[in-house]
C-alpha cells in the first residue's frame, strides 16, 4: 500500500523523528541538511493537510523524491531564470487607443510604451 507524505508525518514518533528522516535521506544523497530545510520540514509536520502530495510503498523512497523535488525546484527558482526578450509585435491600433487616453504623445513615447508592457509581459512570463 503506498505511503503519503501525511503518513510519514503521522506515522513519527516527533517532529525530531520526522526531521531525523530527512537528514538521513539527505546524507545518503550526499546532500548537506542545512539549517534552511528545517522550517521547511517543520512547517510540513505542523500542517500534514498542506504536505506535498507524494506517494511511494517506501517511506525513504517517499522521502528522497520529496529531497529530489525540492533541490529541483531550488535549482530553477524564478529568481534564477532569464527572461527572454519580447518577441511580440504590438498591433498597430494600440497606438490609437492610447492616444485616444493620452494626447500629445510622441510616436516615440508610444513605442516605449508599448515596449515596455511587452517587456514587463515577458517577465511574467517567468
């Protein structure tokens, strides 16, 4: 039968058992436990509905896919990621809305404008 996360969670003795789970599936990934996994695990122990929702017939097995998630997701973290450059082009008729909002543009001033929004499009986009 598999086991959740919720499982493991009810399952421990303490929260010190639970987190003591963790450090031996970092060691045996040759991973270092760092004082910033702690929160984390912790905050997983106190609140099981919010858990990850994992499965495996192995608690460790559950455990090192929950390691193999996180290292992941912190390798790719938004902060991290470039985004690309705006390879939209803007409909011509969006120049006449905003002129029709805001008279007395610059053609150049539309264009910025309109950069700009594609620019910060782009960002969300990461």
């Amino acid at each position: 039968m598999p086991v959740t996360f919720d499982d493991i969670i009810n399952t421990s003795s303490s929260e010190e058992s639970f987190l003591e789970l963790f450090q031996n599936a970092f060691f045996q990934q040759g991973q270092p436990f760092l004082e910033a996994h702690r929160p984390i695990l912790s905050a997983c122990y106190r609140n099981p509905g919010l858990s990850p929702t994992l499965k495996s017939n192995i608690p460790e097995v559950l455990v090192q896919s929950w390691l193999k998630k996180y290292c992941d997701s912190y390798k790719n973290r938004i902060s991290r990621r470039i985004s690309q450059p705006p390879g939209t082009v803007a409909d011509p008729v969006i120049n006449t809305m905003i002129n029709a909002r805001l008279t007395g543009l610059t053609e150049e001033h539309l264009e910025q404008i309109k950069y700009a929004h594609r620019l910060s499009m782009s960002a969300e986009n990461i």
